[in-house]
C-alpha cells in the first residue's frame, strides 16, 4: 500500500462516516498522511482528526475513534492506535506494505513522478551570465540548481522552458569588443575592459578567422571584434554549460528586443496601463504604485534608453509567449531587482504573487579551489569541475538552500568515503547494483516468485518506508523550488539502505538454497536502485553502477 492509497483509504472512511451519520463535516479533498518520526508510533500517521474536530463540534479523540473503527477493516492494514489528542498512528500488514517493492520497480523510472503541478506552464531563466567572460563558481551554483529545478518542475507535471537572457547589447558589448581588438593589435585594454588572458586567447582566435580585420579601419575593425569575440564567448559558455549537464530551450537575445522595437512597444504598453509619466525631459515607470522604494527610469532625458526599459520588454516577451508563471534565477547582488520586477510585474497587469517569482542564491566558496589564471580573480566553473567532477559539483550545490551562504570542502568532496555526501549516494547506488550482479552469479531472480509477506525485518519495514515517501519529496520540492530536499532524502535513503544491507541477505549462504525470501529481497533491492537513480537523475547527477 502506498502513502497515496492509505490516503485514499482514509478519505474513503471519512465518506463513509458521513454517510453514515456518525461525523458532520466537509470531507476534504485530500487527506495528508506522514511518517512518524518515531518508529514505534507505527508505519504511517494522521491529524486529520484533529482537523476536523471543530467542523464536527466533537473532540478530536472521538473523531479518531470514529474513523480507526473503519480503518482497522481496510484490506491491508494490521493496526490502528489512536494516540495523544487524536492522532491516528496507523501500522500496515507486512504483505500490504512490501507491495510497494513491486509497484516501483514496475514504475521504474515515472516513479517519483506526480501531477502536483500539472497545468502551470513556466518560464524558467537562470545563469543569464554576460557574454563578455567565462562563467565563475558563482554561475555554476544557479546552473546546478536551476537545471535541478528544471528537471523538478517538469517531474511534477509543469510544462517548463529553461531560458538564458543573453545580455548582448549595450556599452559593455563595446567595452568587450574594444578589449578584443586592444589584445589583437598589442594595445592596453581601455580603461572598463576586460583583462583576463581569455581575452587574448578570443583574440588568436578572432585574428586566425578573420584575418582582415588588421587591414581594416579602427571603426569597422571594433565591430568585427566585438560580434566575433561574442560569438566565440557565447559558443564557449554554452559548451560549458553542456558539459555541466545544463540545457536551456531558448538562448534570447536581449538585442532582439531592440532590434524588433520591442523596448519602445513595451514603454507605450505601460503607458496605456497607465504607469508611465514624463516628468525632467525623461521617462518614468512609477514603480512605487505597486511597493517599489523609487521610480524606475526606463527613457534618460537624452533619449538613451535603461537596462530597465529592456527589462520590461523581456518581462513582456514571457508574459506574450504564454508564460503563466515567469521565475527569474539572480544572484546575491541583485536583490534590489526583487520589488521592481513585483512592481514592474503589477504595472503590466500581472499578480507579481501569481505570475511571477524571483529566487535570490547567495555567494558560494570552495576551500582549496584556485583562481582562474586566463580569467583574472575568479573561480572558472570549468576549472572547478576539471578538479572536482561534474556529480560532485553538481550534487554539492543541489544540497543546501539557495538562500544559505556556502562553503564547500574540496577535500571532503575528492574522498571515496562516507563523509562525502555524493559518494555516500552514489555508492549505495553502486552497492544495490552489485547485489543485482551477485543474485545472478548466484540464482537468485525476481521472476522465480515475490511474496511481499516476507519483507518483515524491521529493516525491510524502515527502507520501504523511505521508498514510499519519494514522490511526495519530489512533489514538496518542486512546488517550495527547493531542490535540496531530494538530496537530503536520498542521504536518509541511504542510511536506511546500508542498514538493511548489514541486517538482511538477497542471496543465500554457501549451504543454503535460494527461497522466496531472497528474491523478495531482490525486488526491493531493485526498487531501491530505481529510486536513487531516479533522485539522482532529478539533482543531474549520474548513478554508477560500480564505484
């Protein structure tokens, strides 16, 4: 019986009691059961007694009683305690319950999956980085946890586009050019511009695919520079990106919005909602309607439109493309953005609670990493997988919340021990991989039988609780945008696994005969695997099959 079925089972009880006339109150819709975090309370447990409680105008211990009357007959479960004030603790038979060993590994790789978000079609922009440099450890936690996130949404039945915002237009897509040809001719880089040694290196490559551009006047030789060090400095971060196991949808051009009069048709839009003023010669979006601490200029008083106006434009072009629900990504120095973009969100007609969603990640450090020698003073997210792999990286930075500070330890992350939270995972993985490879050498296979009824160690009990509970996980993560709540599931999962692998046996002892008990065990070892290559999955993160 899964966490959903009880429910069901529950809800299903309450009807009948109503009915019945032995409880008055609106059956809801869903009836929510928990693990106990004590074991002895039993396999799973209910408040909804003591929710209900008032709406019957009966204490929440009648109420409990009421429905553990109706319980305790459902098929499957051995016992019902009602305990404190009215919670029912509910135990299950030992047959109910290893039925779920079968029911994921025939699920195998939808289980985990749910509709909890199903209808809501999201805009998901993150890493966003400007196409003037390489990306740097403080991109490489939003593309860790934006691709996390991605893969979450859409396993809860979201309809997702992962997007990167190319910030390709304005004076820093001069500063850069202007560096570009600065290296390319022996000159200093101008006073702005970027000095790292891939400047030099895009410069080698600009120069060896267009070799005229030293015959070509300074005015036409910079823009040669710029759209050519662009285009090779985008194509690096997106195979980066790729590398890192990262993928987006759509790459948008925030020249397109200028290029297509976008910016302009957006101000006349705002204007018409009737947010706009010119007051100074300038242009104003008066943000402070809807909470923001000022005005934003989206026109300068000498024609020269903001970074503000593009961001209106590109807020438009999500809510026109059909986005019902838009989540920006951004970093820890762009918290100021987040009342603008609400207000900018309301001055559009939008419910910035509804359609939009701004995450802010907080800075990130690894003790031991080394700055990036072509780059200048930062940290190269290529570099920081080159030493610490892609899984460890990945994995690491899907575990904390993106709004907790972080430092990680390079040393703990390049250990093959249990004080490594990626190995720790990954080789349990491993670990259930190799049992199925030894119940082959040895005779053991799932097809000979399955009798769930022997999955009744207290082991067995505890890892196929922890089973039960992954889509639930999945679905909490994805609707709180909290990826590590998988990872910190599966190092649980974990420990309930090595537990049962020291306590149980899937292949017999030299003197024994294979049993059904050894090939009911192999079900929920299968199961288990399934379950950590699915979690795994989710965070981007492979799942060895030998480590």
């Amino acid at each position: 019986m899964t966490p959903d079925q009880l429910s069901a089972a529950v809800r299903a009880c309450l009807l009948a009691a109503v009915e019945a006339g032995e409880l008055a109150v609106v059956v809801p819709d869903e009836v929510r059961v928990e693990r106990p975090k004590q074991r002895e309370h039993g396999d799973w447990s209910t408040n909804i007694a003591l929710q209900l409680a008032k709406q019957a105008g009966r204490p929440p211990r009648e109420v409990a009683l009421a429905l553990a009357a109706r319980l305790g007959e459902v098929a499957g479960v051995k016992s019902v305690d009602v305990a404190g004030p009215g919670f029912l603790n509910v135990v299950l038979d030992a047959a109910s319950a290893g039925e779920l060993a079968r029911t994921i590994v025939e699920a195998g790789a939808a289980y985990g999956r749910s509709d909890a978000l199903t209808g809501h079609v999201l805009n998901l922009e993150f890493v966003s980085a400007n196409p003037t440099g390489p990306l740097h450890i403080g991109h490489t936690r939003w593309a860790a946890l934006g691709d996390a996130l991605g893969r979450l949404l859409s396993a809860a039945g979201a309809q997702v586009t992962r997007e990167f915002y190319v910030n390709d237009a304005g004076a820093q897509m001069d500063r850069f050019g202007a560096s570009v040809l600065a290296r390319l001719r022996g000159t200093e880089v101008p006073e702005g511009g970027y000095k790292g040694e891939y400047v030099a290196e895009l410069a080698v490559k600009v120069r060896a695919e267009h070799p005229e551009i030293d015959g070509l006047p300074d005015d036409e030789a910079l823009v040669l520079a710029r759209e050519a060090g662009y285009r090779l400095q985008l194509g690096e971060i997106q195979q980066t990106l790729a590398d890192f196991g990262v993928h987006f949808d759509v790459w948008f051009s925030e020249r397109t919005l200028h290029e297509a009069g976008a910016v302009e048709a957006a101000i006349e839009r705002l204007r018409e909602q009737g947010h706009v003023d010119d007051r100074d010669g300038a242009v104003w979006l008066r943000t402070t309607d809807f909470g923001d601490d000022k005005d934003r200029v989206l026109v300068k008083a000498d024609g020269e439109k903001t970074y503000f106006a593009a961001d209106a434009a590109y807020y438009l072009s999500k809510k026109d493309r059909g986005f019902g629900e838009k989540i920006y990504m951004l970093g820890a120095d762009h918290h100021g953005y987040v009342q603008r973009l609400k207000a900018l969100a309301a001055c559009a007609g939008d419910d910035p609670e509804v359609n939009l969603e701004v995450l802010i990640g907080q800075l990130v450090s690894v003790g031991g990493a080394k700055l990036s020698k072509r780059a200048g003073n930062i940290i190269e997210l290529r570099d920081l997988v080159d030493w610490l792999g892609v899984d460890a990286v990945r994995y690491s930075l899907a575990r904390y919340p993106a709004d907790s500070p972080l430092t990680l330890d390079g040393e703990v992350l390049t250990r093959r021990t249990n004080d490594n939270p990626v190995f720790y995972v990954q080789y349990a993985h491993a670990r259930l991989a190799g049992i199925a490879r030894n119940a082959v050498e040895a005779g053991v296979r799932r097809e000979d039988g399955f009798d769930p009824a022997l999955l009744d160690d207290p082991t067995d009990t505890a890892l196929l609780g922890a089973l039960a509970e992954m889509p639930r996980v999945v679905a909490h993560a994805a609707q709180l945008r909290e990826p590590h709540r998988v990872a910190r599931h599966l190092e649980e999962l974990a420990g309930h696994f090595h537990r049962w692998y020291d306590a149980t046996r899937v292949t017999p002892r030299a003197e024994e005969s294979v049993t059904d008990a050894h090939r009911s065990r192999l079900w929920l070892a299968e199961a288990a695997r399934v379950v950590f290559a699915n979690g795994l999955d989710l965070l981007g993160v492979s799942a060895p099959e030998r480590m």
